[in-house]
C-alpha cells in the first residue's frame, strides 16, 4: 500500500507542476500580447476608449447563453464596459491570437485594448468585475 | 432548464475520492461500483446515487447549500456517462488481470472529474457541444427535464 500512496503523491505533485507551468505559460503570453497594440484581426467597432471584453462564444453553446451572457449582462449593468460577441468560429485569426480553447472564453482588454485577463470557461460575475473595475479607474483618470 | 451547481461538484468529488480509495486499497470491487454509480445516474438521472445522497442527507442537513443556475443538464449528463463507460472498461481490465490498463482508465477519470471540479472545464460536456457541431445530440428519453 506504501507504493501506492507513493505512486498517489507522484502523481499528485506532476498534476500541480504541470498547472504551476500552465499559469506560467498563460501568464507569459499575457504578457507578450500586452506588447501588441492592437491584433491586426481584431473587428473594426472594437475601438479604444473603455475597458472591453471579447466574449468567444459559438451558435449551440448552452454554457455561454445560460450562464455567461447573463453574467456579462449584469457586468454591463454594474461597470461601463464594451461587450463584443464573437464567434469563436468564424473568428478563428483572432482566436487563434488569444489562444481561445473552449467557449466560453472571455479576453478582458484594458481601454487600450491591451489583455488584462483571459478567463476560459464559465467566469463567474466576480472575477470579472474584478479583472474590469481597476481598467475603469484608470480609463476615468 | 436548471442545474445544481453544487450537486455536480459534490458528484465529481464524491467519484475522485472513491477512486483514489479504490487505487490505494486495490479494490477493484469499488471501482466497479463507481462505475454503476456513474452509468445509472446517467442513463436514469434521479437515481444517481450521489446526487441522492447530496439532496437527502447532505443539503437537508445544511452541510452543502445549493447553487441552482440556469443550464443544460444533458452535457453534464453525457459526460457522466462517458467517465462510467470508461470505468467499466477500466474494472474488467482490472478484473482481466491487466493492472495498468486497468488504472489508467481510472486515472483518467480522476484527472478529468478533478479538472472539472477545481478548474470548472468539463471535456464531456465539450465533447458533447463538438458532436452537436457535426450533428450528433447524444440525448436519452430520460435526460428530458433531469437535473
């Protein structure tokens, strides 16, 4: 049984390496699209000015019409932020730029359209009203 | 449609830890009964073992408080499935003396519930929304109105 519990532990501290390099990975390529200005891909009515966030979404995912719209609906009712839907899709240049792996996935940009966050999944209310609010701050300065 | 948020969580936590359980111990028995556990309560919603223990003992009891949320249930319900068909393969691997065939299979289950339940990715249901792309809406009688 000593093997096994060993075997267990093993496995255990691979599955946090592997998401401790993950983050590391992600937060690196944050960084690196930070020094991009603008995505040549990104769509014309996304404009500069205000926090935004890309909402990557397809036709038939339930996730994103019972639980993500909702909640960036009520993120709009809360901090003035600029929603952009897009199909992750027919999108495929611009979500090939962010990585996109799954829909939801939502790409909070600052006012000068640099990402702040990509959040892929469900992202709960929250988290992106936190990820939102300090880019409002500094939009207002 | 709506979905107990808490209910899955409690439902993958409950698999990972009788898993785990089942490796150390190398009980196969207690995978195959994970197994029927996961391909009832997906093929029969309401009969899934621990969603009834959740919503008789546990949320009575006030030990878990519920998360309702608008959702299609039928994505967490093929995934559930998918994880049960894999564990049945997995105990008669097991059963068929081939060990590491047999924890793998498991392993996989485990890895896949424990990113479902600590990251909030569910590959099931994102198989599931591939095949509705192409066409195929995996679905059963008794997925209509299930939680």
């Amino acid at each position: 049984m000593s093997e096994r519990f060993a075997i267990l532990a093993v496995a255990i501290a691979a599955a946090l390496l592997i998401y401790a390099l993950w983050k590391l990975w992600q937060r690196r390529r944050l960084r690196s699209l930070r020094e991009v200005t603008k995505p040549v891909h990104l769509p014309p009515d996304v404009t500069a000015g205000k926090p935004t966030v890309l909402y990557f979404t397809t036709s038939d995912c339930a996730q994103c019409r019972y639980q993500q719209t909702p909640i960036l609906t009520q993120l709009q009712a809360r901090v003035d932020v600029a929603v952009h839907r897009l199909d992750a899709i027919e999108q495929q240049a611009l979500a090939k730029v962010y990585g996109i792996m799954t829909v939801p996935t939502t790409v909070v940009l600052d006012p000068e359209l640099r990402p702040v966050a990509i959040n892929h999944g469900v992202t709960p209310l929250q988290k992106l009203h936190g990820q939102v609010a300090p880019t409002t701050q500094f939009a207002n300065q | 449609m709506k979905v107990d948020q808490t209910a899955l969580k409690f439902n993958q936590a409950s698999i990972i830890l009788l898993l785990v359980l089942a490796f150390l111990l190398n009980a196969v028995w207690l995978v195959a009964f994970v197994a029927a556990v996961m391909v009832v309560g997906a093929v029969w919603p309401q009969a899934g073992l621990f969603k009834q223990l959740y919503a008789r003992v546990l949320q009575p009891a006030g030990w878990l408080k519920p998360n309702v949320i608008d959702d299609d249930p039928k994505p967490h319900l093929f995934a559930q499935g998918l994880g049960g068909i894999f564990l049945v393969l997995s105990a008669a691997a097991l059963w068929l003396g081939q060990p590491v065939v047999g924890w793998v299979l498991a392993s996989v289950v485990i890895v896949l519930a424990s990113i479902n339940l600590f990251l909030g990715f569910c590959l099931g249901c994102f198989i599931y929304y591939q095949l509705g792309r192409i066409g195929i809406k995996p679905s059963l009688p008794s997925w209509q109105g299930g939680k």
